[in-house]
C-alpha cells in the first residue's frame, strides 16, 4: 500500500473530501493511485513584490513532494493578474502594478524558488505566465466568465462583505480577480491546486469553471496560514514579523531561534521533514533545532554552522566569522556621524526617530555591549570598523570601509 503521509502532512483540508455525485473521482489519493499519467498540480503566485517568506514557502513544499512523488508541478506565475493583486483579505483596493514591475518581480521570486523546487528533472516543472491567456481574451470570453458566477457570491467571499458591509469601494476589475485565477486551472487543465487557507473560494471558483468547460474538476489542496515571529499575527511584510528566504544566514538563524515556543510545532511540521515524535524535549533545543535545519534548507549545512555560532558569539559579546554577517560600507558616510544616524542608514532601523527610540529602550549594541548615549557621535570612522552594530534580536550588520 502505497504511503501518502507526505501528501497529509500539514494541510488544513482536501476538497473536496467525499465523492460527488456528479463527479466519477471518488478522493485525490484515488485519483492518485488511479490516474495513468502524472496528475498536474497547480499552484500560482502574484509576484507583486520582491520577496518570498517562510510563509509563501509552505505551498511551494508541497509543490515539491509532489514533483517528488512523479507529478508535474505547474507554477502559475501570475504577470497578468498581479496588475491587479489579489484582493483576499484586503481592506481596500490595492495600487496596480506596471508590466515592467511584475516582470523584475516574477524574475527574483523564481531566483528564490531555486532551493526549494526541483527545476533539474524532466517533465518534473511547467513555468507558465497567465499573461499566455488571459492577455488574449476578447470581451465575448469575459462575459462568458462573468456570467459563471453572482454579485451574490462574490459579496460573500471574505473581505468583498467586509468591504461592502463597512461602505468602502469595490471596484469591478476586482470581481475579475477569482475568476481569472480559476481560468488558470482551465487554461492548464488543473488536477490540484495548493494554496493558504484564506484560498478557498479562488480555487473552489475553479473548480466551477472547469466543470462549465467540460473539464474533471480539480481537487483544492489549503495549508495553514504561518503566523509570524511574533507568534500572534500572519506572517507578514507589512507587519514586519516576516523571515525571507533571501536574507543572510545568521538573520534567518537568529529570528529562527527566537521563535515562540507556541509556534514551534507549527514552524516544524509546516517548514521542515523532521519527525514531529522526535523533538528534543526542551524549547530552547527545538528553537536551536528548527533554526539549523531551516537555515540549512536555504543556505546549506555550512553556512547554517557557521551563523549558529556567530549567533552565540554575539550573544555573549565574543568574535563572529565575517562572512555570515550582513556588512555596510561607511564609504558614504559623511563624518561626524551620530549613531542614530548610522543606524537608519545601514537599514537596521527604517528612520533616525526610530533608531533613536531604539538607543532609548536599550535595544542597540555595538560589540554586544548595550549603547545608552542616544546623541552618540563618532568624528571619524576608523574607529568603527569591523565593529558590529546589533538592534533588537536578530538585525545585525559589521562596519567595513
């Protein structure tokens, strides 16, 4: 009997989960032990940014078990639909972007895909930009999508009621947005399709538009929601509480480990293979554990090493390995600098006033030390050099020339 336990692992449902009717699938595993071909397993993405965290890689995770189990993952890069944006879970209406944005967008999500998907295999990957589709529909074809679905329906979809109910606009581009991610699953002949939790109505829509095109409806794959380092909301850019696959080492590693003991079983099952019976028993180990072996994931079993114990040394004030840690070159600097200064132009706080509210609640270190004097000044900056400069837990970065 084969064993699906990777395909359960960390889902929050498979729909539809009973044999329909209508339908001549009786489950996805059968479909799975069934089929005569390789299922293809969509998942998309809107590149409306420039970068992919923890949490955007737990679909894409999926997506390679898949691939790994004999599949075809098909990767949706959604160039079309992120000149909208998708407007789950949005407040209101969000900014549209250019051609040219989505482009370099699409180009560095798929830079940081790399470690997680298999790219090499034949027949393993499809990469395809809904662009390809939907770009050439004529408005006879629209009004064929449009008349699949109710006001009614999209009114109930999250976000869309809360909108209306609160009086705030709904533009009608923004009605388009489901129905155009469920001609993806059309236009690619879906068997599967993964995404968050907060997805089930897009994909669901899908699954009715492929059964209105003579097509055998996709099964809906919904993986839980990461929450964030703080431990209470979603991971999120704009809430700052995020953990990117394209930052350095010891920032990975040294948020990793910092991560809520309430989470920890979350962060293992959904971001790691490790057996979840097999945990060390103290939270302080399972942080260290679930740092190295997701740093590991992204950078490699060295670089993982190497940032654990810088984050030690700088922990306890010792001497770190230059290469794991972020650098900022003063070459641009023009001296006197006041700290304050230095901090807001490094990056490691977003403003001057905030590195200042930093220095004030004893949240700044140089050399593990904690800096008290919020108008600190240095008149040059050789006294700076290689010296690292630490706010808060886990932002660090070395002084160079």
């Amino acid at each position: 009997m084969q064993d699906f336990s990777w395909l359960k692992r960390g889902i929050s449902e498979i729909f539809p989960d009973q044999p329909e009717s209508n339908d001549a699938n009786e489950s996805l595993v059968q479909r799975l032990i069934q089929s005569d071909r390789p299922l293809r397993v969509k998942y998309g993405i809107d590149p409306t940014g420039t970068e992919v965290h923890l949490g955007h890689s737990i679909p894409m995770r999926k997506l390679r078990k898949f691939q790994d189990a004999g599949h075809t993952a098909v990767l949706i890069i959604g160039d079309f639909t992120a000149r909208i944006g998708d407007p789950t879970g949005k407040s209101e209406v969000r900014r549209q972007l250019t051609e040219a944005e989505v482009a370099a967008n699409a180009q560095t999500y798929l830079d940081q895909m790399r470690p997680i998907l298999d790219f090499e295999t034949p027949d393993r990957l499809e990469i395809r930009y809904n662009s390809e589709w939907l770009s050439t529909l004529d408005l006879s074809k629209i009004l064929t999508l449009l008349a699949t679905t109710t006001v009614g329906q999209m009114l109930a979809k999250e976000g869309f009621s809360e909108r209306y109910e609160k009086g705030n606009p709904i533009y009608l581009h923004e009605f388009l947005y489901p129905l155009m991610q469920g001609y993806d699953s059309v236009a690619i002949e879906a068997d599967v399709e993964l995404g968050g939790t907060d997805q089930k109505f897009n994909i669901a829509i899908g699954r009715d538009l492929q059964r209105h095109f003579g097509l055998r409806p996709q099964f809906g794959l919904l993986m839980p929601i990461l929450l964030g380092t703080d431990g209470v909301q979603k991971m999120s850019k704009s809430l700052g509480n995020y953990i990117a696959l394209s930052e350095d080492p010891l920032t990975q590693y040294s948020k990793l480990e910092k991560i809520p003991d309430v989470s920890l079983p979350q962060y293992f099952e959904l971001l790691t293979d490790l057996s979840l019976e097999q945990l060390p028993d103290n939270p302080r180990d399972r942080q260290k554990l679930l740092a190295l072996t997701v740093v590991t994931q992204y950078h490699g079993a060295e670089a993982a090493k190497q940032a654990q114990k810088a984050a030690l040394a700088l922990v306890h004030g010792g001497e770190t390995q230059d290469s794991v840690v972020p650098e900022f070159s003063l070459a641009s600097v023009q001296f006197p600098a006041k700290l304050f200064f230095l901090l807001s132009a490094s990056g490691l706080c977003k403003t001057s006033s905030d590195a200042r509210r930093q220095i004030q609640g004893g949240g700044v270190r140089m050399q593990g030390d904690r800096v008290e004097q919020v108008d600190l000044s240095f008149d040059t900056a050789d006294a700076l050099y290689g010296k690292v400069l630490q706010v808060g837990k886990s932002k660090f970065v070395r002084l160079i020339p």
